[in-house]
C-alpha cells in the first residue's frame, strides 16, 4: 500500500512537473461567426475554434468570452459536452461566456454560442481571457486577447402599409418608362413602312430586298435608374429614432428595388463607422454584392453627417448623377429642400418620391 502510494505520488509530481512545462503562447484562439451580418435579434452563430500547438495537453482551460451590451444568448448554447455559464453582466461588467474544457496535445475544439443583437451598428467580437492551470490546481495563469471581430448589424425592415404603397406605385410607374421611349442604337426587327414614321427610319437594304418599303423597329432598352438619397440631418430636439427609421426606409426601398431588377445607386450624407469615417455613395448597379454593400453600409451609419442636406441635393440638382428618378430618405424636410427637390424633377425631368420619418418615427 505504501508502495502504491509512493508511485501514485510521483506519477503525480512527474504530471504537475509537466503541466508547468506548458505555456499558454501554445493555446491559440480564433473567433468567427456563422453569418457576416445580421438583422437586430437575429440568432447566429459565434464560433471560437481553441487549438492546443503544444505536446503537453491541455488538461485545464477556462475561456472567458466577453459580448456587446444587449446581448442575447441561447440556452441551447450549453450542449456540446463542454461546461458554459453565461453571465448578464453588470453595471462595470460586460456580458460574457465562460467555458472550461480539455484540449489534447496538438488537438483543436470548436466551441458554439447561438447569439443575438438587439440594436442596429458595428460591434467588435474577440475580447478574449483565457486561463490554465497546472496539474494539481495550485497555479493558475491568464492571458487576455482582443482579436477584434467585426460584426455589422443591418436596419430592420419598415413593415407600413403607406410606404408599401407609394414605393410599389413609384417603382411601377419607371418600369412602364422602359416601354415607351425607344433606343434608336439597337434594332430589334423591321416593319413595313405607314407613312407616319420619320424618313431616316426607313431601311433601304431591306426595301430593296422586300419590294416595299421597311422601316427599323427598335427595342425599348431604356432602363430605368434610381438614385436612393439618405439623410441622417435631424432637427435639434427630434428623437433619434427618427434617424434609424430614415435607415430602415432606405433599406426597404433597396430591397424593393433589387426585387424589381432596377438598378440603383445610393449616397447618403452620413459617416460610416470603421470605413475611414466617411461613405460617400455606391455607383449605380444591383445583384446581392452591390445590396450587401448598401446594407452593410447602413449598419454601420452613424448619426454624423459629412455635409447638410442642403449641399448633398443642391450637388444632386447640379446633375451629379443620370439617374432617371430619385428617392429621397429624411427625417424631415424644410422649404429650402422641398425646393432642391423640384429642381431635380424640373431641371432634370427626374421623377422624385420623397419618404420621411415624420408618420413612422
């Protein structure tokens, strides 16, 4: 029995001596996640992959995984074998994920946490603490990491049934613009002649080898275009939800846009967070790339602008785009804009629609 004991106390010194051996530089952390953005309180996945590059397992890691305010974390989050508590938080806490776990020698183990984020914006993911122990429990050494994860969470939606309406109104009326002027580039067939088209339409080749006169039929090919112009310019006193739901409109109306197949193009004078601070406008175009990269964009909007709206339509009524119409996005409008605006629809012949937030906010 003494002999036993004897043995099981080196055995048990040889493991404390080779736990100690172990350097947390050999723990290393990734944090990703399972969608690149989000709506507001839409679950996702956070994925934090902990891979030990040492021999000497990890018989011993505790990870503290710290999360945005208003974070929301799935229960379903505690399965997988691995001991997760989530912590709230509090008022000088963040909250957090804590997970204790084994890592084999030069083993790796992917962890899973289905979260939530309540608000619109940009939040950073990856303030990590990670902490080791030795064999024995006496010792226990941490090592903090911030791998800054970006995360974008877009405007939700505007479900209203005027806004519905006008857009789908709006948004027909340029798409039966496309069936009424005609390009004379492209030439979709011949017809025979009625007297009542101009001269300089008639195709004397095909005259010739018909016998009567032929005259061009051309294709409608001119596609409409819209220019999506968002303010972020609030009158002092007026509620920031004004703001976000001016960020909502714009969303639902690009989306109403690229289900229509229009193409769009969209400048706004408010500054993006993470993107040098300014974002200007986004050429026209569409398909999902060029809509991620509006709603991305509107995620990250913040509540400064780069100019006024007074600039941004008067350069717009200067012809700073070819858009054949325009949808104007603020949380209110003065007389001194309201006639910016009829200088883009007289000067330019542009249709406008204009969306604010004074029956949403």
């Amino acid at each position: 029995m003494i002999a036993f004991l004897i043995v099981l106390l080196i055995v048990a010194a040889a493991a404390e001596l080779f736990s100690l051996r172990r350097k947390l530089s050999s723990i290393r952390l990734d944090i990703g996640t399972s969608v690149p953005y989000s709506e507001p309180d839409e679950e996702f996945e956070l994925i934090t992959a902990v891979e030990n590059l040492s021999r000497i397992p990890a018989a011993y890691i505790r990870i503290r995984e710290n999360l945005p305010d208003g974070v929301k974390f799935s229960p379903e989050s505690a399965s997988g074998g691995f001991r997760r508590r989530f912590s709230p938080g509090a008022p000088s806490l963040p909250p957090c994920i804590t997970t204790s776990l084994f890592v084999p020698s030069r083993g790796k183990t992917t962890l899973r946490a289905v979260i939530s984020l309540p608000r619109r914006g940009r939040y950073y993911l990856g303030e990590t603490t990670v902490f080791t122990g030795d064999f024995l429990g006496f010792k226990e050494t941490e090592k903090k990491l911030r791998l800054n994860r970006e995360f974008i969470v877009i405007p939700s939606r505007v479900e209203d049934a005027a806004v519905t309406n006008a857009l789908g109104g709006f948004i027909g009326d340029i798409s039966v613009k496309r069936f009424i002027i005609e390009d004379p580039m492209l030439t979709a067939g011949f017809r025979e002649y009625t007297g009542r088209e101009p001269m300089k339409n008639i195709a004397w080749r095909q005259s010739a080898r018909s016998g009567v006169l032929m005259v061009k039929n051309f294709d409608y090919t001119a596609e409409p275009s819209v220019r999506v112009v968002l303010s972020s310019e609030c009158p002092a006193g007026e509620a920031s939800a004004a703001v976000e739901y001016c960020f909502s409109l714009a969303r639902t109306v690009c989306e109403a846009l690229e289900k229509q197949g229009i193409q769009y193009s969209f400048v706004t004078n408010s500054t993006m967070a993470g993107v040098s601070g300014v974002f200007s406008s986004v050429a026209p175009g569409g398909g999902p790339i060029h809509l991620e990269t509006i709603l991305t964009g509107l995620g990250r909007a913040t509540y400064a602008q780069t100019e006024s709206l007074f600039n941004l339509l008067g350069r717009e009524a200067l012809g700073a785009s070819l858009s054949s119409a325009y949808i104007v996005i603020a949380p209110s409008l003065s007389a001194e804009h309201l006639a910016l605006v009829r200088r883009i629809e007289s000067g330019r012949g542009a249709k406008c629609l204009i969306l604010t937030a004074k029956e949403g906010a």
